[in-house]
C-alpha cells in the first residue's frame, strides 16, 4: 500500500469510527475462493463482503494485477498499474466513479478506464460478475496503453522535468 494511501485511509477511518469495521466477526466459516475458472472463464477474486462499498483492492487474475471496485452496489475491474509510474490504484482513493492514484494522484474513471488527467494514458478494463457471493472477473473489455511516464499531477517534479 503506498504511504499516501495509507494515511488517508487511517485518518478517513478515525474520524468516521470505522476502525474495527475492516475486521469484522464472521459467524459461519469462510469459505475458500474457487480455485477453478468458471465454464464462462471467469475467475473468482474475492467475497462481496471482502470489497466495501466505494473501495477497492487489487487481486490477481488471469495471470495479472487487477483492481476491483465496489461502486454503487455494482463491481468493475481495471488494470491495477497507474499509466504514470505503475502504482497500485487498487489502493487508491475513490470518489464517486473515480479512483485517484496514491503516488502522484493520477485520477481514472473507473467504468471505461479513462485517465482524467492525461487522456492518452487509459487503463484497460474487465468483465465483472457476482454469483454466489463471489466477484468474479473475466475477459479484458478494453485495452489500455503501455506507455508509462509523465508529469506528476500532484506537484512534484523530478528531475527530468525541474529547471
């Protein structure tokens, strides 16, 4: 998890009370994930109840890093490596439909994969389903670029780019 990340989280959840809230009591066993694609091809990657309302996390399916969201009672699945500097946006803050990296606050649109702040530098995006209080991923619905790079939309500069 990035430092950024890390914080705001820490501090979102001390102010709200939430703090126990990620650890809930479980009154029945967890069951395990499926370990099996389904007929479909689509792979199990978490609980319902793993991925809170307007969060996410990254997972790993088909062989790659993955970031799931939970926005609106409906779950999607994008690239988890920021087109900037590859960081973790499973970890990044999410407003509304939108994800903010936690290293240089690259902003994402969630449901296409769109970058807010650099309209060249999209993230692919994955087919989600819910079935048996599983989230599922399948196939990739877009792709995204492969460039990575650029400014750093939150003031810093480096050394490439100071004067």
């Amino acid at each position: 998890m990035g430092i950024r990340s890390f914080i705001r989280r820490k501090v979102a959840e001390k102010i709200s009370g939430t703090a126990d809230a990620s650890n809930p009591v479980h009154d029945a066993p967890v069951r395990p994930l499926p370990t099996a694609p389904d007929p479909e091809g689509f792979v199990a990657v978490a609980r319902v109840n793993d991925i809170r309302p307007n969060t996410g996390r990254t997972v790993s399916a088909h062989g790659l890093s993955i970031a799931v969201f939970q926005i609106e009672q409906r779950f999607y699945a994008i690239d988890d490596a920021c087109t900037h500097e590859d960081a973790p946006l499973g970890e990044g803050d999410v407003r509304g439909t939108r994800v903010v990296c936690p290293y240089h606050d690259w902003v994402y649109d969630i449901p296409t994969g769109a970058c807010l702040t650099d309209p060249t530098r999209p993230v692919g995006c994955f087919e989600t389903k819910v079935d048996d209080d599983f989230v599922w991923v399948g196939k990739r619905t877009s792709d995204g670029t492969s460039l990575r790079g650029g400014d750093h939309a939150d003031g810093l500069t480096t050394s490439e780019h100071a004067s």
